[in-house]
C-alpha cells in the first residue's frame, strides 16, 4: 500500500548555538579565539580548580541584547545563571553554566521569505550559557583525548518555537538567522568551524491535528543544507513508522552527511535530568534601561531595512536588493558607493555584474576587493556622460583598474584611446564606412526590413573600436538610411 506523505504535516523547532566573537571566555580572562594549539587557551578557571570563581564577562551580555533587539524580543531586566548539571566528559568542572528559568531574551521572530510567501518564525528564547570542550578520537589509538580551548567560550542559543512546517522553511530561517548574526558582528556564523551549531527537533501530525506529536531531536548539524536534508529524512521515517502501526519514540539522533540518513544516539532527556539550580558562585546581573539604550545605538541597519529601502527610495529590483544585502560586506561596500554616485542601478549592476565575476574568477571576498568605491564612482560617471560604453568600461578599463589601485578611469581611457568621440564628423565617416560595406542589407532596409539597423550599428562600433558615441550613431544611421 502507497504511503500518502502530503497528509501529513511536519512540526520543526530549532536550537541554534551561535559562538559569540568576545575575546575572552564568559567567565575568566582566558582567550576565546577559534584554534590553537590543544589546551593552551586554558587557566585555572576554565579547569574548575577548587577555589576558583567565575566573573561574567560584560560583553557577552552586550551581544546577547544585542541579538534580542535585533529579534523583536522582550529583554530580560533581572537574569541570573543557572547550573547544569549533566555529564560533560569535556567541561571540567562537571556541569555547564547556563540560563534556565530567566533567558536574557524572551519571544520575538525572525522573518523569512521562502516560495509560499513571507512568515514570522516565533522564538521562544535566547540565552547565555558557556560551551563545552571537544572530546578527539583520533589522536590516540586507545583513549580519547580532550582539548579544552573551547571550553567556556560564551554561546547564546536561540530556541524557536515549534514553528517552522518544511525543511525549505528551516533552510530560510537558518540562512536569515546567520545574516541577523553577521550583520551584527557577534558570530561569524561559520558553521564548519561549530561557531554556529543548530539541533533539529522534529515531529509529524495529520494534517488539521493540533497536539504535537513525539519528536526526535537530531544533533549537532554543521550546515545549513545537512539541516534540510535532515529534516527531509526524518519526516519520512517518522511517517514510515506510524503508517506500519508502530510507535514513535522520543531520542536524540545524529546525522549521517555521506548518505543523508539519521540514526540514534540516546533516549531523550527531560529537562528535570538537568538538575538545574542558581550558580552560586555567581550574583544575579541586571540590565538597566541606560546599558539597553547605549546597546540600541549601536545596532546597524539590518538587512530587511536596507532591501526596503534600496527596492523603494532607489527603484532597485527587490532581487538585486536581496542579492546585495546577501553578506554584510557586499552591502557596506554598497553603502560606500552610493556616497560616491546617485546612479543606484548602475551602480548595482557594476556590483553584481563585473565586479562579482571578478571576485569568483580570483576566488577572493569583497573584503579583500581592492577598487575603492570613490574610483568605480568615477568609472560609472563615465559611462554616464557618454565618454565611453559600458561594454569598454568593463572589458578594458575595469581590468587596467586592478592592475593599478591608484589610477583614474579617465587618465586609462585616455592613455588607451578609448574615449568615446562625439565628433559628428568623426563618426558619420565611420557610418558611411559601415554602410558602404553592406549595400545588400542597406537595400533590404529600405524596402522595410527595419531591424537591420541593430547590425549597422554594431558594425559602427567594430569600425570605430567603440569609440563612436551611440546616440550620435543612431542618429546618423537613420539620417542615411531614410532620407
């Protein structure tokens, strides 16, 4: 008997564990940057020595609002830290410093845009708490060895609700999520180094159900594509096991990539196998409305704000706004340009046109992209005043531009004579020339056949190397041809 997949609906929530870009860990001194040789980004503190105490480093709790805000959250005034106390065989002291009961962050949404419209995905939280070491199999043959760099770097995790209904939904607010995350400069969303790490919790209903069914929870998924194909292989088991009559069971399962299939790990814990309680080691910290207020002013334009208004105040297509505001650096280097020159579209086309071909035949970021946006202004101006086409600007300007960072474009067109000439003279000789040439096709114009005039006019420009202005070429052209 077939399976009817489309009677059912598939419930997603997701954790997202963002590793915030502090210098130091959120309870000691102790350097949080990625790598290093193993156990050397480590002190007394992040070993859990006896006698040690904890101190909450400032910033994080700035990056967490931070977030918050930038989420539509309500912030939490009154937060304290809670002790979780489950086996880590890489956190040293035993148990992990979280928040349990006060998140920093209650509520908001992340809005996202996929085939079937625009949707707020509902969050439940955001909170603070400390990351674990990593556990290496594969340095000793016969014991497993812990590197504790990574131990107590500040993370907050974002908990949505169970909201999202596909994997295409999941894949869209992962993707906006990292972009909020970017935008903001607190995680570099690197999901390969596990700075940004997401668990799936998945369950199906029929269709027009309201109680939500037993979940799975897939863990530690390292791209945002694995996280969808996760999704997408576990909605089907889980629909396979209810059609044969069996029960589902609530575990947490890991993701195999290389063949796209999940298997299980443990029986789910519940909240209460956490044991939570206050740290005391650790004062209750609140956030006044002058610290929430010094925090708002620093939050940048975000994405969603600069699509409207490059789609409405500059009459961008909302794709080409969409693409731009894709990575914050494309959108600064945007930013930049348009100080530079009020010719948004051009200026948008030089962007996602040349200069993005640039980029991936060099294999480089706009980062490291070195054309000032003062010199590409100029390049732009150019093409608006006639002294040269676009197809010159870009094929035999933009690429001499590279070469030397401290040329000007109108210093190289001159030096390579391609200056558009507005000549009359000039460029009716070089219509005659074109005409003269093809006294068949001119014939064939004159007798009606009018769409020719695409070829007189691009055999002016191969006459004249693109240097006869095209205005004054049509002009011409049609003067000659019909008169």
């Amino acid at each position: 008997m077939s399976i009817n997949y489309e009677s059912y609906e598939i419930v997603v929530g997701l954790e997202v564990h963002a590793q915030l870009l502090t210098k130091t860990k959120l309870f000691c001194g102790d350097s949080a940057a990625f790598g290093g040789e193993p156990n050397t980004h480590v002190s007394p503190i992040t070993l859990g020595h006896p006698g040690t105490l904890p101190k909450l480093n400032k910033k994080a709790v700035e990056f967490a609002v931070k977030m918050g805000i930038a989420c539509h959250c309500e912030i939490e005034r009154h937060n304290y830290f809670a002790r979780k106390n489950y086996f880590y065989p890489d956190l040293p002291k035993g148990y992990q410093i979280s928040q349990h009961t006060t998140p920093v962050c209650n509520g908001g949404f992340v809005k996202i845009k996929t085939a079937d419209g625009e949707k707020n995905v509902k969050l439940n939280r955001i909170h603070l708490e400390e990351d674990a070491g990593k556990s290496l199999h594969d340095v000793d043959e016969y014991n497993t060895c812990v590197d504790y760099n990574r131990a107590g770097v500040p993370l907050i995790e974002i908990v949505t609700e169970p909201d999202l209904r596909s994997s295409d939904e999941a894949y869209a607010y992962l993707t906006e999520l990292r972009k909020t995350l970017r935008y903001l400069e607190i995680c570099d969303g690197n999901m390969e180094e596990g700075s940004m790490r997401c668990d799936a919790n998945i369950s199906i209903r029929k269709k027009g159900d309201t109680k939500l069914g037993t979940r799975v929870e897939v863990k530690n998924l390292n791209s945002i594509r694995n996280v969808k194909r996760a999704i997408e292989f576990e909605a089907k088991r889980l629909i396979d096991i209810v059609e044969a009559g069996e029960t589902i069971v609530q575990q947490t399962r890991s993701f195999e990539a290389s063949n796209g299939t999940t298997f299980a790990l443990r029986s789910k814990e519940e909240a209460n196998d956490y044991r939570y309680f206050a740290d005391p080691d650790l004062p209750p910290f609140n956030i006044t409305d002058i610290f929430l207020e010094n925090i708002r002013k620093t939050i940048p334009a975000l994405p969603e704000e600069l699509i409207a208004k490059y789609n409405g105040e500059f009459h961008l297509p909302e794709y080409d706004a969409r693409v731009i505001c894709d990575d914050k650096e494309t959108a600064d280097y945007f930013e930049a340009l348009i100080k530079e020159t009020k010719n948004y579209k051009a200026a948008a086309n030089w962007l996602l046109g040349p200069i993005k071909s640039y980029l991936n035949d060099n294999s480089i970021s706009i980062k490291s992209f070195s054309l000032q946006p003062k010199i590409l202004a100029q390049l732009i101006q150019l093409v608006d005043e006639n002294k040269v086409n676009f197809s010159i600007a870009s094929s035999r300007i933009f690429p001499e531009l590279m070469k030397d960072g401290n040329a000007e474009p109108l210093q190289v067109a001159a030096k390579l004579n391609l200056l558009q000439s507005s000549d009359s003279n000039e460029v009716l000789a070089w219509v005659e020339q074109a005409l003269s040439s093809m006294p068949d096709k001119v014939s064939e114009y004159k007798k009606g056949k009018k769409g020719l005039i695409g070829l007189f006019v691009g055999e002016v420009k191969k006459i004249s190397k693109g240097k006869a202005d095209p205005k004054i070429t049509n002009k011409l052209l049609l003067e000659k041809l019909e008169g």
